[in-house]
C-alpha cells in the first residue's frame, strides 16, 4: 500500500496532463491517470479511489468535468480545477468553492495548491 497520495488528473490536452502529472511524480504524489475524458476518470474513481482530483473543466468535445466533480463532492474527495480558460463562466456556480488555477500553471504554485488539498 502506498503511502504517497494518490492525485487523480482529467485532462483532455494529453501534453498538458503528462506535464502535470510530472510535476506532482517530481514532488511525491502518486498520479492516478492522467485520464483524457469523463468516462474514464469516472472509472477510475470507483476503482483507484484517489485522494485528490485536479480537474480540466472544458473537455474538448462540448463537455465539461462537471459529473466527475459532482461524484467528488459526493465522496468528499478534494478536488481543484485547472482551466486555461481566463473566465469560468462555463461551470455551475455550485462550484464557487473550489479552487481553480489558469493553465498555464507555475509548477511552485501548482504543487503549492494541490498540497493545500492534501491538508
């Protein structure tokens, strides 16, 4: 059983996600995925059961992450959106909450911000 927590990453820009889950490798998080889609995440959610979630919003395809966050509220697994979108005005205002940080992201801050998730 690994100590390191476990940080689930839903990204659909894969450069992206690979350079986020270096990043989190870099600083002794376990990175569950990186996944690509909802569906997914979704599955791997049920079975790997992370710790923690960083979540693109805008998936690319006219979707959001939203039903992945939903599911986190529910499991009360902490969770951070990562947007490269400068306004979020695509996500329900259920999620006022939760932090969201604009790609690009400072690898300082990043970890800095999922640490703070962690605590």
């Amino acid at each position: 059983m690994s100590s390191l927590p476990k940080v689930l990453i839903l990204d659909d820009q894969q450069l992206i996600a690979y350079s986020l889950a270096a990043i989190l490798e870099d600083n002794g998080f376990e990175v569950v995925g990186p996944y690509a889609n909802v569906s997914s995440a979704l599955q791997g959610v049920e079975t790997l059961n992370p710790d923690m979630a960083i979540l693109d919003i805008n998936m690319g395809d006219g979707t959001t992450s939203e039903p992945l966050a939903d599911i986190l509220m529910d499991k009360q697994v902490p969770f951070a959106f990562v947007t490269g979108y400068g306004s979020v005005v695509s996500i329900s205002s259920r999620f006022n909450d939760i932090i969201k940080m604009h790609k690009p992201v400072r690898s300082s801050k990043f970890v800095e911000m999922v640490k703070s998730l962690a605590a």
